[in-house]
C-alpha cells in the first residue's frame, strides 16, 4: 500500500489528462485494483458497504454517459441542438450518441476513476493497524512535496525540480502541477501531525518524541504554505490548524517511563528554536514572493468569480441530463461570453461543486447529497460518541475532518481531479468510516457480553 501512495505521489501530481505519467499509473492502478479484488472478501468490505456501493454508482453513473441513444432521443435531450444542427448540415443522418457531448473528455474520466478505486480496494484489505500506519506515511510524504516546493522556489523559476510541463513555474508547488494543490495537501497535514502526536503511544519518552516531530513539522508548514502563494490554500491552512488543536488530546500511557522525567529540558528549546530558525530562513529565502502574492490583486481569481454566474446559467441550459463528465472545457466554450474571452482558456470552472452539476446533471447532484448526508450523519456519530476506543474515534475524526477541507478547497479550485488527491480523499473516508464501526463494534461487543452475564 506505501508503494502504491509513493507511486500515486510522485506521479499523480497534476489534473490533466495528457500528462506522460498516466500512461504508467493508470495501468498500474489497474493492476493493483485487480490485485486487491482477488483477495478481498465481503466480511473486509462489509463495513464499509456504504462507500463500496457509492463507488460504484459514481463508475456506473460516468459509463451511462457513453452509452449510444437512438437519435430521436438523443436530441430531444436539452442543449444538443447545435450538435444536431451539424449533422444535419454535414449530411451524416440518424446517428446514434451518447449522453456525453465530449465522448473522448469522458471516456478519460471514467478510466481516471481507476486511481480511487485502486486505492479503496487496497483500504478494505488494511487491517485497522495498518490504517493507522498510513498517517506517518502520509505526513512524510506531504512534508518532502513542501521540501520540494522550496527548494523550486529557491532555484530558477523554470528549473529541473517541477515535474510537470504545465505548471505555476515560480511558484512552490512541490509534486504537483498547481500551487494550489500543493498548499491544500500541505494544510491537511496539520491535523494529521495532531492524532500522529496523540496515539498510539506506550511511554512519555515516546510522546515527547512525537510532540517535538509534530511541532517541528507543523511550524515548519505555515512558511511552506505561505510560500506557495496560495489563498485557497491559507484559507484551508487556518482551519486545518483549528482541527489540530480540535483533534489533539493527551496521551495516555500503558508503560511507566524509564528514566526520571525532569519538567524542564533545554533540549526541547533548542529544538524549537531550530525549527522557529528554520521556518523564518524559509520565509526569508523565498523573497517574500508568496506573500506579495497573497495580497496582490489577482485577476485569474477575479475571472474566476466572473465565470460563475455565466457556468450556472449554462449548467441551466444542460441540466438536468448535464453535458456530459469532462466535457467541462469543450461545451463552455460554446457559449462563453465575449466579455471573458482571452488568449488562454479556461480549463475548469474552478468551482467543481458547480463543474458538477454542469457536467453531470442531476445524477451527480443526487450522488453528492448522498456523499453530503452520509458525511453529516457519521461525523455527528464519531464526534457525539464517547471516545471509549480513543485512537479509532480519533482517527475517524480526522478523516472526517480531511474530507472537509478538501470539499472547502474545492469550491474554489478542483484537488479532487488531481490522482492523489483522489487517493487522500478516498483513505480519510475509510478512516471515517472504520472510526464509526469500530465504535460499533464495541457496543456489539458490551450488548453480547451482558446478556451472557
């Protein structure tokens, strides 16, 4: 499963769907998917049946969109007539279509959700030690994109260390291919590195251990942030910081410490004096670019707001079948106002929650209250229960809390495009959900017992 994510890390960076590495992770997911399936039973998947019957809706509900339809239903589909108008005009007759206006851009975003599905068939097969196990992997993995990142923006501004063709050169942006992706990943370390120092712990020798690594590291991600230059990015860092502190308890310990513990160690000063030196050289070295960034006016921002209104209305006009997944950049430009049109085009609404209802219609609307729904009712379990099984609850906390900042994040921008940020929301969805069952768990277990006695 580490493998895998160091795979996912280093070549699931960007969103775009003619980036050289898919040809590689795409067949290798596919090859872990199948690898995962065979050796699943139904009493791993059986706790989770929620998530695995919502992935498969999303799959059957993305191939529905390239199912061919006879012509006279085809175009009574509303915003097929100047599809209809063309083949008319080009003399091609009754021909049968799918859904999708874009068949190519779909038939990308169903073979897109192989990555997901890879790692959710990896999940179930974890036991819940090695869940667990996947959050110091996950932080180190988070931490080398943010060392990365520095050391891009430390370099030249078109140098060897960003890894994608089309990218923010200049910008911090680490493994991935947007400064913004990056400064979202980087913020939901912080309430990882709050359970990371909060868990599974068996002495206080080991505790301090992890609360210096913790500290060290969550100070060192605030300049990594702000280097990145990334508003939705600080946005989404402020609340990640809220849910460390949220998240974080005592530990307890089940083994007396070995040596006396003095309050007082100048070790941990100097340590924290080290990593404070360390964050403000990081801030320093990067010329105070992010920064100026952060409170320039941005005009790729501002066009981003302008758009809205103009996708909204033509979500209208395909709703409520949708234009069909991935056809976003194709169908925009059939009516995109005159007012915003510039050399460049537009790729995405940067908004996936209204990117979704344009291209998927009512289905993924529908989808996406489930998806809302079913979030709403298991945090409230997770964080109304007592936490008897504290490292579980904790955990599942957490993962509810990720799959937060990441919806947030996306109202703004789309991470959820990005493969890797595809696995990250996959696992803290497993986490939530093993949290709740866990708890559960244990009430069978006490409910059983009782009425043994």
């Amino acid at each position: 499963m580490v493998i895998y994510l160091l795979l996912l890390a280093l070549m699931g960076g960007g969103a775009r769907s003619d980036i050289q590495s898919l040809v590689i992770l795409r067949p290798v997911s596919a090859a872990v998917l199948g690898y995962a399936l065979w050796g699943l039973t139904w009493d791993r998947a059986k706790p989770f049946r929620f998530l695995v019957f919502f992935a498969i809706a999303v799959v059957l509900l993305v191939a529905l969109h390239l199912v061919p339809l006879p012509p006279a239903i085809w175009m009574s589909l509303p915003g097929r007539e100047i599809a209809a108008d063309v083949d008319r005009v080009a003399g091609l007759g009754s021909v049968w279509r799918p859904i999708s206006l874009t068949p190519f851009q779909t038939r990308n975003a169903l073979y897109s959700l192989v990555v997901p599905l890879a790692v959710l068939a990896l999940m179930l097969r974890l036991t819940r030690e090695q869940r667990f196990a996947l959050i110091p992997a996950l932080i180190l993995s988070g931490l080398f994109s943010g060392f990365i990142g520095l050391l891009q923006v430390l370099g030249p501004n078109d140098g060897p260390l960003y890894l994608y063709r089309i990218t923010n050169y200049g910008s911090a942006v680490g493994l991935f291919a947007n400064r913004n992706h990056q400064a979202v990943m980087l913020a939901c370390l912080f309430p990882m590195l709050a359970v990371y120092a909060s868990t599974g712990l068996q002495t206080i020798e080991r505790s301090r251990f992890r609360a210096i690594l913790a500290i060290g590291a969550g100070v060192f991600l605030v300049p990594l942030i702000l280097v990145a230059g990334s508003r939705a990015g600080l946005i989404v860092g402020l609340f990640g910081l809220t849910a460390a502190a949220v998240l974080y308890r005592r530990p307890h310990f089940t083994k007396p410490a070995k040596r006396k513990v003095h309050r007082f160690n100048p070790n941990y000063i100097i340590a924290g004096v080290a990593v404070f030196g360390i964050g403000a050289l990081t801030f320093i070295m990067s010329r105070a670019e992010a920064l100026d960034r952060l409170l320039a006016r941005d005009d790729t921002e501002d066009l981003r707001f302008a758009m809205w209104p103009s996708i909204l209305e033509m979500a209208g006009k395909y709703f409520p079948i949708g234009s069909g997944f991935g056809t976003f950049v194709e169908v925009y430009q059939i009516d995109e106002p005159l007012q915003l049109l510039d050399q460049s085009y537009v790729n995405h609404a940067h908004n996936d929650w209204l990117e979704m209802i344009f291209t998927g219609g009512v289905g993924a609307v529908l989808l996406a209250a489930l998806a809302i729904a079913a979030w709403i009712r298991f945090t409230l379990i997770l964080f109304k229960m007592e936490s008897r099984n504290g490292r579980d609850m904790m955990v599942g906390k957490l993962g509810a809390l990720i799959i937060f900042m990441l919806a947030l994040a996306s109202i703004g921008d789309y991470p959820l495009r990005v493969p890797s940020l595809m696995g990250l929301i996959v696992i803290a969805a497993i986490w939530m959900r093993g949290g709740w069952s866990a708890d559960q768990a244990i009430d069978a277990a006490s409910k059983k017992k009782g009425g043994a006695d």
